[in-house]
C-alpha cells in the first residue's frame, strides 16, 4: 500500500501495520501531506476545527501521523492535544523495549513540529472560504 497515493481518513491509521523505530535514529521527515479536514466552523469565523493527516513510504514499511487541530483565532492554529497524535508509529527506547504512548509523546511531538502542518491547514481554511495569514 502506498499511503500517500489517496486521502485517507486520520482513525484509519490504527488498521496500519506498526512501524517499529529506535528512538535516538534519524527520523526521516519526508512526511507527505496526505489531507486536511474542516470538520466544524464553530462559534463563527476563525474557530473551525479538524484535522490532518501525514504519511510516508519507504523502504522501511508505511508510517502515518494525524491529529486533530483547532484555529485559537484568526492566523493561528494549533494542535488540539499533542498527547492525541494517531500514529502506527511504535518507537522503541534503549533498552529495546516499546515505549508507551506517554513516553513516546515527545519524540512524536518533535517529528510534527518539524512539518509544515500549519501551513497545509491555512490552505485547507482557504479552501473553505476563510482568509488566513498563519502568524509567524
């Protein structure tokens, strides 16, 4: 399966075969922007919800990342829960253990900060009519 061939919905990463990576290895960010949702235009403009989903493929296996993301205000947006990022993702730590979500939540936290999510976001607003300029 190559993931980054369709949109796919973020929940269907669970039904993903796990990826096992060693914490401390160079994740490759080479994530891809699989889609980005609007789910709800809350409490009138600049408060809409969604979420959006990553993924990459290699030689490795199939790795995706999504979550759920809120715009605060108009220009700025950002994850709801960095504790709720769906990943098939399983990063096992130095004692070749793997670790729990909660000790893996950093490590998955830093590969988002590291993508241009905000960005893809602000075109999906766009998209729904919103005017957006993403503040630095």
């Amino acid at each position: 399966m190559n993931p980054t061939s369709s949109h796919c919905p973020p929940w269907t990463l669970h039904a993903w075969p796990p990826l096992l990576w060693q914490v401390g290895r160079p994740v490759p960010l080479r994530l891809q922007h699989l889609g980005t949702q609007v789910t709800s235009h809350a409490d009138g403009p600049c408060r809409s919800l969604g979420q959006t989903i990553w993924a990459w493929h290699g030689d490795e296996g199939d790795v995706g990342v999504a979550w759920d993301w809120v715009q605060l205000h108009c220009g700025v947006v950002a994850m709801a829960d960095p504790m709720a990022v769906v990943t098939n993702l399983r990063l096992v730590g130095e004692e070749g253990v793997v670790l729990s979500a909660y000790a893996s939540a950093r490590h998955i936290n830093a590969i988002v900060h590291g993508l241009p999510w905000q960005q893809a976001v602000a075109q999906a607003l766009c998209g729904a009519g919103q005017h957006l300029a993403l503040a630095a």
